[in-house]
C-alpha cells in the first residue's frame, strides 16, 4: 500500500491565493493539516477564503512584483513560524498580443509577475527552508514553458526562464536537502488569460475538458507528500483532450 508523508503541521507560503489554483491549493493544504499563509494582492478575496478555512489559515496581503513587500511577507513568516517547509510560487498572469503589436508596459508587468515574482519569493524563503526536513520549491510553469505559442512570445520568455532557473536552482540546493520542483499545467479553469477576450478562452476551456483548479492542487500535494528523499522534479498536466501545445 501506497502512503503519504503526514503533512500535518507543516507550514507553507502559497502566492496567488485569491482564487484560482493557489485557493484550490490552500484549501487542499488544510485539509492535510498545513498551517497556510495566503498571499495575493486581494485582501478582501484572501480573508474571505481565510475566514472559511479557520485557524489553519494566515493572511498576507503581498505584490510578489515588488521586492519589499516580498521581504516583509517571508519576515513575517519567520517570526511567526520560524521556518517554512513549502514555498508553492503560484502568482502569474498572461498577456496574449502579436509581438509586433506588444507594448513594453505589458512586457514589464509580465516579466514581474511571472519571472521577478518567483525569483524575489524564492530567494527569501530559502534562509527559512534550511534545516526542514522534506522542504519544498514548488512552481507552477506552464506547458508554454516547453512550448513556444503564437501570440503569447512575452508569456513564454518567462516560463521558458523559470524551467532553466528551477533547473540550476535544483542542483544548487540538492545537498541542502531542499526539493525543487515545477509543474506545468495546460489548460485550467482560472481567471487567468489577461487581455483575452473571456468568450474567447471559455470556449476554448470547454472544448478541451480543461482542468479544475483542484487537479492541479493535487499535482502539488502529492510531490510535497512524497519521502524526504524524493523529488517528483516536474509534472506536466493538461487535460486529456489537449494535444497541441
């Protein structure tokens, strides 16, 4: 018979909790007994979801794009807790243009968010990661980080960057007993898709069968679950129905 690490009392940092993949995480994270810090830009939205998910629950509100508030948030965390066993670096957005037709202001807001979010977020959780058995950098990529798709060049420059980042970043931290990992999800039923017309990206969602949230929560707990030992280094997951990317 298969078993699970037990998770309970383990604490973890999800980004992108408001809605989405991170809130299906922070919810599955509870119910395995984690102690759950839930970081968004939404404050109203994170303490809806904390006030459902009771004690288990901390709320910080935080712009992973901005350097300062990331530091605030994992200090916050230290004092608190005193060490981090999961950092889950969710928060991301999409920009869909023709390169050509781009503009640099978007270009900037995706880089920060999908690529200055995770190194910031990363890089000062790492100190509190040290010494926890079993501690984990888990990403959510994209398959637009294997993939290049028309109309989406800016989106994968920082997926495409986050795949080599956590590869090196695997080998750094290896001896440290840190496990880093990624995982790349095809098409879910998110808020996410900026800028692309939301008729658009239902009917692609429905004619694909795409994911739930929750499949991709459980992507993430079951790699955290395995023994200290083992890294399910990525995972690549995407509705049955979608063959291209």
């Amino acid at each position: 018979m298969m078993k699970m690490k037990d998770l309970s009392n383990k604490v973890a940092v999800v980004t992108g909790a408001s809605s989405g993949i991170g809130e299906a995480t922070a919810r599955l994270l509870v119910q395995e007994g984690v102690r759950v810090v839930l970081a968004a830009r939404r404050r109203d939205r994170l303490e809806a979801i904390a006030a459902e998910l009771g004690d288990a629950a901390v709320v910080i509100p935080t712009d992973v794009g901005d350097h300062q508030q990331v530091r605030a948030l994992f200090a916050d965390v230290g004092k608190r807790f005193g060490g981090l066993d999961l950092l889950f670096n969710n928060a991301g957005v999409g920009y869909y243009a023709p390169f050509a037709e781009s503009k640099a202001e978007e270009w900037q807001r995706t880089i920060d968010a999908n690529l200055y979010g995770i190194l910031h977020c990363t890089h000062a959780a790492i100190p509190w990661l040290r010494g926890r058995p079993g501690a984990m950098i888990s990403t959510v990529s994209s398959v637009g980080g294997r993939y290049g798709i028309a109309g989406w060049s800016v989106y994968n420059a920082t997926k495409f960057a986050v795949v080599g980042f956590h590869d090196a970043l695997r080998k750094e931290l290896a001896a440290e007993g840190i496990r880093v990992a990624l995982i790349e999800p095809g098409a879910v039923w998110t808020e996410w898709g900026n800028n692309v017309p939301a008729e658009a990206m239902r009917e692609r969602r429905m004619s694909l069968d795409a994911l739930h949230p929750e499949d991709v929560a459980q992507a993430l707990v079951y790699s955290f679950a395995q023994p200290d030992n083992v890294l399910v280094e990525e995972i690549l997951v995407r509705p049955l129905l979608q063959t291209s990317p």
